[in-house]
C-alpha cells in the first residue's frame, strides 16, 4: 500500500511514511483505513462489491465513496481486474459527473497482489499561492451575496454581448445589471426583487462584488466578461431545466462546491471545531477570530485589506461564505434566522452535501 500511494495514486507526496491501519467504527462501509504517520493525511480502501446490477454497483459505490470523503482525506476504489472495463466506465462516469478533482483513485488488482493504477489523485493542500504578503488570495472563491438567479442574469448577459470587442462588462454587462437592480428587476436568493439606491459608491462597490466570483468559477473571462465555454454549458442547463429548477440550483451549488473550493473550506472549519471543542465560543464573531488564526496558521488564508481591520467592516476574514453555505442548504439551522450553535460551532447538512456532489445534470459534458 505504500509503495502504491507514494507518487503512484496520490501525486502531492502526502504518502511519504510508514502507514499505520486505523479504525472505520464510523463508517462501516469502509473495508480498510491508513493513516501516514508523518503527515497525519488518512485514506480509506472501498472494494467493489458484486452484484447483478453494474450500473446499480458503480452508483453504489460512487455514493459511498462521496460519503467516505466525509471523514477520510482520499478514498481508493479498487476493482478485481476481471472487472477492468466496469472499472474504465466508473472513471469515465467520475469526469463526467464533474468529481473527478476530488481525491477519488481507481485501481484494479488480480490473485497475486499485482495492482494497476486507472486514476490519481493530489490531496490539495489548501495553501495560498507564495506572492507577495499583499497579494496573498485565499484558495477558496471569493462571494458576497450574489444569488443563484443573478448568475444566471449576469450569463445571459455577458451572451448578449458576446460578439462585441473590449470589456463587455465594464461596458455593457455590469450597467445594464445595476440598473436592472435600481429597478428592482434582479432577485435575491428568496426570489425577493433586489432594490438597490444608486451612489458612486456602490456602483463601483459592486461591481467587483458581483465580477470577481463569475470570474474565480471560469464562466467569464477575467479580462473582458466575455463568457466562457464552462459558463455556456451552466446558461444551457438555465434554458433547459429554468433558473427556479433544483437542477439547475444544484448544478450551481456543485461548482462553487468543487471548482470553487468550499468544500475543502467546509472541511477546513470542520476540522478546525472538532479538533479544539474546547476553545469553540458561545458568539460567532469570537469563533470566526479563531478560525481566522487556525487558516493563518496552516498559511490557508488570504491577506485582509488594512481598512477592513482599522475601520471594523468586517470582523473576521470568512464571513459571508457561511451565509453562501446556508443559502445551499448545506448548513442545519438552530433556528428560523440563525446557524451558529454556541459552544459548538457550526453543523453541516452532510446528506445535502453529498447529495449535490453526486447530483447529475451536466449529462456526460465536463467543461
């Protein structure tokens, strides 16, 4: 097992010791686990079971191997190679329904021990790009509190001007927008109108707020607005299911999910809660702060700007992602208005989690 995870199956050498075998109580399903004892990173081994359905299997199996990642850094399916083409169509099947970024391997082994490598993996560090102290970004993508139907506005846009030159959104996606929220003709998560008084301000205010993340998610290109092929492939799954369709809804969610990072967030303060229950604070502002030096600490997080910190505009550097992760549904409310359990933290929906990750509505296509 060593010897396969070390620059084999996983490609960021975070199998580099001695494995050591560690209990799966909590899972069950799961038919081995290791721990690298240099590290600390775990794997978790799922051996395909037989059964008169294949497509039923591999379904199976994906389904226990999203859940897996729940509690385990990577998750190695393997396959008895009698098996080998079943084996092919379940990689296939993982870029196709977009998961195949996730630290998933395949493998295929026969009687004597001689195992083949189908998919790898890295296990992302979450670790900001080495720039200058100023211009260190956070891995995950950046949001304030655009809805999923104002991404689909501003994609229907940026089609609309996709013929002509220069910056579309400077020019004529972003003004045709904000009037669109003067007016109240734009709509908030609830489908509420967003009514929006116009100042300098805040015209300039967002129109970052709302380019940065249609740009950090690859369906617009960052110099011009001009949409992308990945943002046409999200505007056809609009006209096909309809902006209020949980298709359409879900296939948003998975995006920001995986390509945008929150998940390896969510995991981040997931670990960080449950590995010090005893620092978790009764308020959330208090718990943010200490969340905020454990990202520092694993150098995951990016640099605030100094009048963010003088003026107090915003008390800790994550503070609307767990707004973003309530409007997903991702999050299990303590109450009707609020998500933060004192002395405990935050609690994740992980069954609506795992159900937007195994959500399928690309139909085969992975832009």
């Amino acid at each position: 097992m060593n010897a396969l995870l070390e620059g084999k199956i996983e490609t960021k050498n975070n199998f580099t010791g001695s494995l050591k075998r560690i209990a799966t109580w909590s899972m069950p399903l799961i038919d081995y686990a290791y721990q690298d004892t240099v590290s600390g990173k775990t794997v978790a081994i799922l051996f395909e079971q037989n059964c008169m359905d294949e497509e039923r299997t591999r379904e199976r199996l994906k389904a226990y191997t999203i859940k897996a990642l729940n509690n385990f850094d990577a998750v190695v399916d393997a396959f008895d190679v009698k098996k080998l083409s079943e084996a092919d169509f379940y990689v296939k099947e993982l870029h196709d329904t977009r998961i195949q970024s996730l630290p998933i391997g395949v493998v295929v082994y026969d009687g004597s021990g001689n195992v083949s490598v189908l998919q790898s993996f890295p296990i992302q560090q979450n670790v900001a790009q080495r720039r200058t102290v100023k211009e260190q970004k956070s891995y995950w993508c950046w949001w304030r509190d655009a809805s999923h139907y104002e991404v689909a506005t501003l994609l229907e846009l940026s089609f609309k001007y996709d013929n002509e030159d220069g910056d579309i959104y400077t020019n004529k996606v972003y003004p045709e927008f904000f009037n669109m929220m003067i007016e109240g003709k734009t709509r908030k998560w609830d489908g509420k109108p967003r009514n929006k008084t116009y100042s300098e301000s805040s015209y300039k205010a967002e129109k970052q707020n709302y380019k940065i993340p249609m740009c950090q998610l690859g369906f617009w290109d960052a110099e011009t607005g001009h949409i992308t092929d990945k943002g046409l492939t999200l505007l056809d799954v609009v006209k096909t299911y309809g902006v209020e369709s949980q298709e359409y809804f879900d296939c948003l969610a998975k995006i920001i999910l995986i390509d945008g990072k929150h998940l390896d967030l969510v995991k981040d303060l997931d670990e960080f809660q449950k590995s010090s229950p005893e620092i978790i604070p009764e308020n959330s502002s208090e718990f943010f702060r200490l969340f905020d030096e454990y990202m520092m600490q694993k150098n995951s997080i990016g640099t605030r700007k100094p009048t963010a910190i003088t003026t107090g505009a915003k008390n800790a550097y994550v503070r609307d992602e767990p707004k973003l992760w309530n409007k997903l549904g991702i999050i299990k409310m303590q109450n009707t208005s609020r998500y933060y359990k004192p002395f405990a933290g935050i609690e994740f929906n992980w069954e609506r989690i795992n159900e937007i990750l195994l959500s399928d509505v690309f139909g085969g296509k992975n832009e």
